[in-house]
C-alpha cells in the first residue's frame, strides 16, 4: 500500500464505531495485512503477545486496547515485555479503549 491508501483506510477507521476486541486487527489491515496474517493473528498462532489483550506481529508490531486511565500502564507493559525484544517489534503504538 502507498502511504495515501493507508491514511484513506486509517481515516475510515477513524469514523468507525469502536471495537476494542477487533481495533488491533482492524488497524494492522488499514496497513495492508493479508487476511491470511490477520486470521492466524486472531487464532494465535502467530500472536506471540503476553500482554493481556496484545497483538505482536514480529518484527513489526506490539499494539493491545487498554481500558481508560490505562495507558501508561500498558504503554509501559508492551515496551518491558521480554516479547517486544524477542520478536523484533519496531512499533508499540497506543490506543485508548471507551
């Protein structure tokens, strides 16, 4: 994907209703994901995360929905994760879940 379709699919999903459980897939797809790498994801058997609620994609990224007030909390648990380091990632972004 070109950098202009990838803010056109983050815009949407911008304007879309929230979904904590679905936000991490949503936003590794706006990033042009196969569905094949976002399905094994969901399933686990390439979400090497031990952070509760995380997604670690390796050698990209470590992303999880934290509750409000949380995000400090889980900022500092995704970068101090021994999974961060192992898996390459390179991005821990935030998102605060409603």
């Amino acid at each position: 994907m070109n950098p202009v379709e990838i803010e056109d699919a983050v815009s949407q999903l911008a304007l879309e209703p929230f979904d904590a459980a679905e936000f991490p897939f949503q936003f590794l797809a706006a990033f042009g994901n196969s569905e094949t790498t976002l399905k094994r994801l969901r399933a686990g058997a390439s979400n090497a995360s031990d952070v509760p609620g995380g997604v670690l994609q390796r050698n990209n990224i470590h992303i999880a929905v934290c509750a409000p007030g949380q995000v400090e909390a889980t900022l500092e648990a995704l970068r101090n994760s021994p999974k961060t380091a192992s898996a390459k990632a390179k991005f821990i972004p935030q998102q605060i879940g409603i």
